[in-house]
C-alpha cells in the first residue's frame, strides 16, 4: 500500500459525512455509547462488530486522513457508516502503517510509541478525570493566576468546560455560544475559550501536512485535533462548531489548560505549589501504620533547602516523594530520532536526581529528621503520567539517572541502596489504599527485577497488592464538591425538572 493509494481512498469519502460518523464511533468506542439506528452494524448478535478491531487511535488516523483528503459530502463514493467502506478505509491504513514500520527495526522503540499512541485514551474525561483537574484548579493561588489570565473564576471555567464536553457528547454540531449564554459566564471570555480551540479543515489540514511523516513514525505523529478539538465547518454558519472526538475535547480543556496559562504571571510557582497540595490531600487518606510528613525547610552550608515534598514513614520504611508537574515532551513521546527520548526524559532523571539529594541530606544528618532503620525508597509523582512503556524508556531513565548523579559528584549506585518509582496522579490514590493495606513494603516489592518497568497499577494488581480504600474516592469527591457548588449556585425552582 503506498500512500498514494491510501489518499485516494480517503479522498472518496465525504468531510462533514465522516465528521458525523466518527463522532457516533468515538462516543460507541470510547464511552459505550449505542450506534444509532441507521448504522448497520455493531449491534449485538451481528458478527460485524467495531469494538474488536476499531479502537481510539485508528479513530484519530481515520479522521486525520479524511481531513487531509476528503471533500464535499454531497457525490461522495464512500461513507464511514457503511461496513465496508469503513473496511476499506481502516484497511489501507493498517496496510501503509505496517508498510512503513519495516523500516524500523527497534522493537522497543515501537513498543514506546505504541504506549503514547494508545495508552491516554483510557484516562477519559469522565467525573474522576475532572475532579482530579478540579482539585488542583481551585486552589488559591492558582485560582488567582486562571482568573486574571483568562477572565474566568476556576468555578466558572470548570462550568463552562464541562457545560462544553456534555454538549459536544450529545451532538456532534452545536451552536455553542448561544447555548452557554445561559450558564450567566463573562461573554467576552468565553468567546476567547471558545476561539483557542477551534480551527478551521484548512488550518487543521495545513497542520497535518507540517507535522506528517512518511517512515516509521506516520501513524504516530501529533494530532492537530489534540489542541483545536472543534471544526468551523461551515463559514456560512459561524455559530455552529463541530467536534468528531468529544475525547480529545475533554483533555484539552482539562489537561490542555496549562499551555493556555503557562505564560500567565506567577503560575509556574501556583501550579507547582498546587499540585503538591493536591498530592498532600490524597497522602492523608492514608490509613494504618504509615504516617504523612511534610519536611520544615533546613540550611546547608549557608543555603536554604527544602527537601522532598512529604515523607512517609512506618515501623521500618522511609518513602521521600517529590512532586513534579513537568510533562514528557512530545518529540521523546514520538522518538523519531536517535536520542529523542533520551533527551525527553532528562528532566526527570533530574527529578529523581534532586530527590536523592534530598535523602542524602537526610540520612547525612544536616536536615534533622530521624528515620527508621530500613529500606529508603524515592517516590517521584507526576501530574501527568509519562508512560514509560516498554523496556527502552526504562532503561533509558535508569542510564540517564546514573549520568546526572556522576555530573552533580554523587555516587552512581545510590539508586540500588535507594530504588526509586515513578506513579502518576491518577493512579495515586490506589498506591495510598494499597499502602494502608499493605504498609510501605510494597516499594520493596516494586524495586524487585521481576516488576522493573511495570506500570504502579499493574504492578499492584500482579503482586496482588490492590486495595481500594477511601483513596480511591477522592477525585469523584471532588467531582461532587463542584457539582454542589453548582446546585447552589442554580438552585432547582419550583416546578422545575432534576
């Protein structure tokens, strides 16, 4: 299959047509949603069915390739809705994708790629996902920073977010900014919201063909839609967006917020100091033995520092976590080249580097706190999750940390005396239940060769070590804390429909 051969097949489908139709698979793919009644497949008892074959990723490749080829719907030959036609186009693409990685022969660079490609689609945006994004947006002085860089309260951005998300779930064409004129938000600001995301096919198209690929990396390289998830179609009618991934949507206005404020005076410090308020909070759903400490600031030679964010300790354990709100960059997520995700992944090998000097200090005597006499483990908690899929971003960390520790005139083997882990946000609530169930012990479970590079769930879940306890309920807590806000502040009028 040459790529030729692939554009003119997309090229025989209709734009908005495919719009409509990846719309209705992204909601039945990703959210379980019933295909309506015209789609002549996919129903239960047929053997056509999408769920085995179709997944988020090749929902993303589809749309890319319709937007960079397809034209008016009217006389198109295909459509995405019929089974065969969706066959022939899904088909091609595997073809030419499977063409182009025989020219890569590095199995665990393909395994990274194919973790970054496929693994964000299932942390949807959901109650969870949004209370996770809440809780580190309410608070005070990141609050400040969102409000007086885009005009809105943390509340009313998060009204507004998910006012957006449910609607773009019910249709796949809105007017949607008359229907937000009712939730009483600042016009002007919202009108700035909506713009930020919003592109026209040309510009998405243009996009496309800057950042495309033709070898091994084609079917990994960024999508467009990941920053601008809604599509002005029609130019005749400004008012009504489109949106064919409500997914892609949700990340961007959640997770997608940092890169509207990273710029914004003093939110570099707020979004850190947040984040590790943020982890305290689901540090003190710990139960049991353990207890939660945050550090006081000590002087060494003169200078000020300030430690690991929290330590944890029990009868025999000592865990040092550092909070990090840093994200892999997109080209080590892509790898294309060699030393790409080396180069990615620097940051947080000095991550972990900077932890270790903060339990040098500790154990060295000059930050006056006393630990048990056991194993010392190095916890780094990142809000996003970095993925370290597969054996080459392992391996990759672990040389990159050795390399800073010789660069600072640390000892290079103070990873084995002190194994560190990587956990992200979302999965941190399931560490802390598993760590009241189980103690701190479980970090000696996880430094063992037989779980490196595993994933903190997985690994939970392999050493039958999962517990869900009050942890787990913490980002729906959230969740519901914005949803009361919201009742009071509409409260429900006599007469009125719940």
């Amino acid at each position: 299959m040459t790529y030729n051969q692939l554009a003119k097949i997309a090229a025989s489908f209709g734009l908005r047509d495919s719009i409509i139709h990846i719309w209705a698979y992204s909601l039945h793919v990703g959210y379980g949603y019933n295909l309506p009644f015209e789609y002549a497949h996919s129903r239960q008892g047929l053997h056509n069915q999408m769920k085995p074959n179709v997944h988020e990723f090749y929902l993303d490749l589809y749309l890319k390739e319709v937007l960079l080829h397809a034209g008016a719907s009217k006389g198109a030959r295909r459509s995405l809705r019929d089974w065969n036609d969706l066959g022939t186009l899904h088909n091609a693409i595997r073809s030419y994708s499977d063409f182009k990685a025989k020219c890569d022969l590095d199995i665990w660079t393909t395994m990274h790629r194919i973790g970054h490609q496929q693994l964000p689609h299932f942390d949807r945006f959901g109650s969870s996902y949004l209370g996770r994004y809440w809780s580190l947006y309410k608070r005070g002085r990141l609050s400040d920073v969102l409000y007086n860089a885009l005009g809105l309260t943390s509340e009313d951005y998060f009204l507004f977010a998910g006012a957006t998300q449910a609607l773009f779930m019910s249709n796949y064409e809105v007017q949607l900014l008359s229907q937000l004129t009712a939730l009483d938000l600042d016009a002007a600001a919202v009108t700035a919201r909506v713009a930020a995301i919003t592109a026209t096919p040309k510009l998405l198209r243009n996009r496309c063909l800057l950042d495309a690929r033709h070898d091994s990396s084609w079917d990994y390289t960024p999508n467009p839609l990941a920053v601008k998830p809604l599509i002005l179609l029609r130019p005749d009618a400004p008012t009504r967006l489109s949106c064919p991934r409500p997914s892609l949507l949700g990340k961007r206005l959640l997770a997608g917020l940092f890169y509207d404020l990273a710029n914004a005076d003093g939110f570099a410090q707020a979004y850190g100091d947040a984040f590790e308020d943020l982890v305290g909070d689901c540090l003190g759903h710990l139960t049991g033995a353990t207890t939660t400490e945050r550090p006081a600031p000590y002087t060494v030679a003169g200078s000020q520092r300030h430690g690991s964010d929290w330590i944890l300790r029990d009868a025999a354990t000592t865990v040092f976590v550092e909070c990090k709100t840093m994200r892999m960059p997109i080209s080590a997520q892509l790898a294309a080249s060699p030393g790409e995700l080396e180069h990615g992944l620097r940051r947080l090998a000095q991550a972990v580097v900077q932890n270790y000097r903060n339990i040098i200090d500790v154990t060295s005597g000059r930050a006056e706190i006393k630990l048990p006499d056991g194993p010392i483990y190095s916890l780094i908690v990142t809000l996003e999750d970095w993925i370290l899929f597969g054996q080459k971003a392992v391996d990759a960390l672990t040389s990159l940390v050795e390399q800073e520790l010789c660069e600072r005139g640390m000892d290079a083997r103070i990873p084995q005396r002190y194994p560190f882990a990587i956990v992200g946000c979302a999965a941190l609530p399931r560490v802390v239940d598993s760590i009241s169930e189980h103690g701190l012990h479980i970090f000696t479970d996880k430094a063992s060769p037989r779980f490196k590079g595993y994933f903190f769930p997985q690994f939970l879940s392999e050493a039958n070590l999962f517990s869900e306890g009050p942890a787990a309920a913490m980002f729906d807590g959230e969740w519901k804390d914005l949803m009361e806000r919201l009742r009071i502040r509409f409260p429900v009028t006599s007469g009125q429909l719940i």
